[in-house]
C-alpha cells in the first residue's frame, strides 16, 4: 500500500485546506495517510521561510489573503478565518504527539482543526485546548499533561527536524515514495504520483 506523510502544523491554513481533501485523496487511490505534526514556527526558524502572510511587498500579502478566498470557495468547505491569528502552536503541536501516543488522534485532530479554523478560539491557550477536548468527549487533561512530558516534547522536535532534513521549508509538506511536494495546490501532484501518472 502506497503512503503519503501529511507535515503539518494546525496554525497553517492551507494545512486545514489540505486536511479536507485527505479522506477524498485516500478513497480514491487507497494510500494510507501518515500525520506528521510539525512546528512550523520551527521549520521557519531553521530554513529563514516566514508566514506568507508576513509577506513584506502589500500587494502580493494582499492577493494571499484573495487566493485563500479563492480556494476556500473553490473547495466549498466550512472556514472561518481566525481572529487570534497567528497563535503559537507550540503547545497545540505538543498535545498533537501527546495524543497520537494515547492513541486518540483522530479525535484529537478533528476537534482542533474544527476548533481553530470553523470557530476561530485561541488555541494559543492551555485552557481553550483542554475545553476543546473535554468537549470531544477526550481527557483533555490528561493529554495536556503528558504534552509537557520530556519525550512528547522530544517527540515533536524530531519531527519537525526531519522535516527540514527532508527538505521542508513551510507547510502543508508531503512526502510520497520520499518525494516531497509542497502545498494544498500541489495535491493533484499528489495523486497524479500515487495513480503512476507522475514522472518519477
């Protein structure tokens, strides 16, 4: 079965666009998708990248702000861009491998994602996150416990490295067969590789 490692970081948009289009990409060519939850603030440090958003020249920050729009409505998902943008995620990113280690994460991913990006809270805060959990019906506590252990700590740290030693540089990041591919857009990319129409 081919695979296709989903990088990430749940303060990106495009990641959020990206992850509503990963149950259609996987009925369709029946690759399994890896999550690999990343700090991007980390990934952004080690390559000099910045958000797109803290774009320096007006008139393309501008046409980001369009083209997210643009791709919001072409998608037709639920989105809400977020008030508290941008939040440090490194807690957020922490409970992420927490709760990949519990064993709950698709839990955990489905009511962060709906949380930071149909509600708009400040997952930036220790509270909001255990709410949020608590609400989808996950130990909250107990996972934000365990996010500030030493190995979920060193955890997320090894994936966000080996994400800039594979060549990331911003997010969403995928890797298919070690080939990288960056971006939502690139998503047909994607599955063009996995349907063996893509050139190796």
């Amino acid at each position: 079965m081919s695979s296709v490692e989903f990088f990430f970081d749940y303060g990106s948009p495009y990641s959020y666009l990206a992850d509503t289009r990963l149950a259609g990409l996987e009925q369709r060519t029946g690759a399994e998708i890896v999550y690999r939850p990343m700090l991007l603030g980390g990934v952004f440090k080690a390559t000099g990248n910045q958000s797109p958003f803290n774009e320096p020249v007006e008139a393309k920050r501008a046409y980001f702000s369009h083209e997210l729009r643009r791709t919001v409505e072409n998608l037709g998902v639920a989105f809400e861009s977020n008030p508290h943008f941008p939040i440090n995620t490194l807690g957020l990113m922490r409970a992420a491998h927490a709760a990949l280690a519990e064993g709950v994460f698709g839990s955990f991913h489905k009511a962060i994602y709906s949380a930071f990006w149909t509600k708009g809270l400040d997952l930036g805060k220790t509270e909001v996150i255990k709410d949020v959990l608590s609400t989808a019906g996950l130990d909250g506590k107990k996972i934000l416990d365990l996010s500030a252990s030493a190995d979920v700590k060193a955890s997320l740290r090894a994936t966000t490295d080996e994400a800039v030693e594979r060549g990331a540089f911003g997010a969403p990041t995928f890797f298919v067969d070690g080939e990288m591919y960056f971006g939502n857009d690139r998503m047909d990319l994607v599955e063009a590789k996995l349907a063996g129409r893509a050139k190796a």
